[in-house]
C-alpha cells in the first residue's frame, strides 16, 4: 500500500540537532535519496518549546539546501509530556464512527490538559479483558505546540502535512528494520539531548510509551561544572574524551555519573512498564539519538538494566546508493531513527 504513494520528507526537529531524510520507493524496497543534519546552538528550543523561532527557520532553510532536499511535503513530530499525550484507556464497545463523535468527551478524564487546547486522535487496538470494553490508544497533542513546530517547518519552505509523535516514528524505523518475535518484548529507548523517548513492543505491538525531560545535556552540564568549561568545549570534551589539562580518566568518570542519572530514568520506564505488566521481562534494548553515542554509555546501560543493548540500526533495510559516505551514515544512524521513521509516512496516513 505504501510502496506507490508519493515521498515526503522526514523533519526531526530535536534541540541540539535538527534532521532530514528523504527516501524513495523503488520496486518495493527503500532507497536513501536524502539525509542531512544539522546542529543548533543551545537554547533556540528549550524543553521541547521553540524559543527563537526564526533561528531554528534559518537552520532548516540552511539543512534543506545543504541536503538537497527536492521535496516540500513534509511529516514532523513531537514529544515530551508537555506537549503529547498518549494514553491506552478501556471504553465501552462501539464503532470508530462512533468514538469519532465522542472522542472528546471520552478522553477529557485521562488527558491533563484542557480538552480544548489538544488536538485528539485515537486507534482502536482491540477487545479488552473486561466484557463489553475495548483497548482504545488515545494521544492528544497541545494545539500550541503543533502550531510552534508546523509554524517553523512551514517559514523555512516545506509543506508539514503529517504531525507524529516521535514514539511513533521510532516504532516505524523498527518495523522496516527489524523481524518481529511475537515471543519478545523490545525496548526502543531514543536519547536525545534534553529529552528520553521510550517505546516498549509486545510482539511488535506498542503496549507502554513514556518520555523523560533529560537526556545528553547532563553529560555536558556535568562537564561544564566539573572542569568549568563552556557550553562548546564542554561539548567537544564530551565526544574527543580529554583536552589539555584533563585526563581521560577524570572525563570518564564525569560522564559514568551522568550516565548513571540517565540509565536511573529509564530504569524508572521499565518499572512502570512491569509493574502495569505483570513484571514482564524486556529482552533487548534498542538504542537511538546522539544521547547514546556518549562513550561508556552502551555497556553501562547494559549492565545496569541487566539487558541486552543494541545500537539501532535505523538504515539497515535502505538501500544506500554509493554517492552517500556510509561511514558516516554508520555513525549517524542511531541520531536519524526518528526522522527516518518520520519519511516512512505517506500522505493519507492516520
Ligand atoms: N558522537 C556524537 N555525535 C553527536 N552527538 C553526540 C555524540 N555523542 C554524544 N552526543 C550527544 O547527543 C545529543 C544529541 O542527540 P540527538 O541529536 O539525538 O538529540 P536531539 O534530538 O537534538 O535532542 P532532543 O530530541 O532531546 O531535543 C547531544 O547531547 C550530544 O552532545
Ligand atoms: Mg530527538
């Protein structure tokens, strides 16, 4: 169904990096056609709130003509609890007609947000346990926030005509990447720079999704304090791992710090996943966004949450024409996850 439809570019609009990527159908698999990123200076978006609009506008009318981006139509997202929502609810049996006409008023109790403010959507996911009842996954997103980002996509050119969630990409970039076990539960853990989204799949299935407001910043703000550095050297000591003056080992241990504060929040979403799961097991963990580049992190995750962890491999399933550096996709690729996912969408999509 998807193969045919018309490409839109993918826009992950994160605070410290801002990416693209456009890719094309050709005989029922996906070819690469475009990727770039580009890095914003700190505090242009500050918790997920586009604080100096017609900066972050010149950075992506910059990264459109650096990729080359040939297309205008565009699929964006958004995350963080203070402008998504998504909640799995029971509600009575009834038809998708039927929801559509109440959606509002069955949701107003689970949303924390005046129901005004939102824009509402909803996948009915099947019968529940209880009689007469079904699972209905709800998300409501802040009408503002849509507005902000659809606002800043729009002055630098494109044309947004589909808002996702970046929970939902991530599971887009999995299903095209990944061969589902019905048997597994897979974490997608995406860790960005100031924010942490988790999607966890039951069998391919999301059954628990929760976003973190923290995420690489504290390894750089751990730098900053220690060693009193600036934002950028701080940031460039993060990843060449010493500078003139600082050993290896007092970086090294700076860093396992702040891992440890970031591995304790996503330690925090598994509980609640197993304790709304009977204490489920999580088989593996995959792991997207630059957050998760930082040196030490992987095994630390690993032996900490006593999983197995794996750097996601979100162009594993894209064929890459040899015009692209691949060592630099290589790299690059866990920091694309989301707009990967995000140039999976068609118009038309729900
Ligand atoms: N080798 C690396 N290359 C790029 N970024 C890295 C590297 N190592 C660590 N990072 C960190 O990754 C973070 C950026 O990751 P990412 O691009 O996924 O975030 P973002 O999507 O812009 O942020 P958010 O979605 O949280 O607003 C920064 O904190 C950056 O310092
Ligand atoms: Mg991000």
């Amino acid at each position: 169904m998807i193969f045919g439809k018309k490409s839109i570019a993918g826009l992950d609009i994160g605070s410290k990096h801002i990416k693209i990527v456009q890719l094309k159908a050709v005989k029922g698999k996906y070819h690469l056609e475009r990727l770039g990123i580009t890095t914003l200076e700190p505090e242009l978006i500050v918790d997920g709130s586009i604080l100096d609009s017609s900066r972050v506008v010149e950075a992506i009318k910059g990264l459109i003509a650096t990729a080359n981006i040939t297309i205008k139509d565009t699929a964006l997202s958004l995350s963080g609890h203070s402008s998504v929502i998504i909640k799995r609810v029971s509600l009575p049996q009834m038809s998708e007609d039927e929801l559509s006409e109440s959606i509002k008023f069955e949701a107003e109790q689970y949303i924390p947000f005046d129901i005004e403010d939102v824009n509402l959507d909803f996948q009915i996911l099947g019968l529940a346990d209880k009689e007469n009842m079904m699972d209905v996954l709800i998300v409501a997103a802040k009408k503002d926030k849509i507005n902000e980002y659809v606002t800043v996509a729009k002055e630098a050119g494109l044309n947004p005509v589909i808002v996702d969630v970046d929970a939902f990409a991530l599971e887009n970039m999995y299903e095209l990447n990944y061969e589902v076990n019905p048997e597994e539960n897979i974490a997608i853990a995406n860790i960005g720079a100031s924010m942490i989204n988790i999607n966890i799949l039951k069998g391919g299935i999301s059954v628990f999704t929760r976003d973190s407001a923290v995420g690489g910043n504290l390894h750089t703000e751990a730098l900053q304090k220690e060693f009193t550095l600036s934002y950028a050297n701080a940031e460039k000591l993060k990843q060449e791992g010493t500078m003139e003056g600082i050993s290896r080992e007092d970086v090294q241990a700076v860093l396992v710090s702040a891992s440890e504060d970031i591995i304790a929040e996503i330690s925090r979403s598994f509980d609640y996943f197993r304790d709304t799961t009977n204490y489920e097991n999580i088989n593996e963990i995959i792991l997207c966004g630059g957050g998760a580049l930082t040196a030490g992190f992987v095994p630390l995750l690993s032996e900490k949450a006593g999983i197995n962890v794996k750097m996601a491999e979100s162009l594993k399933n894209i064929h890459i024409p040899d015009s692209f550096d691949r060592e630099y996709l290589k790299k690059m690729e866990p920091i694309v996850s989301v707009a990967v996912g995000l140039a999976l969408r068609r118009i038309g999509d729900k």
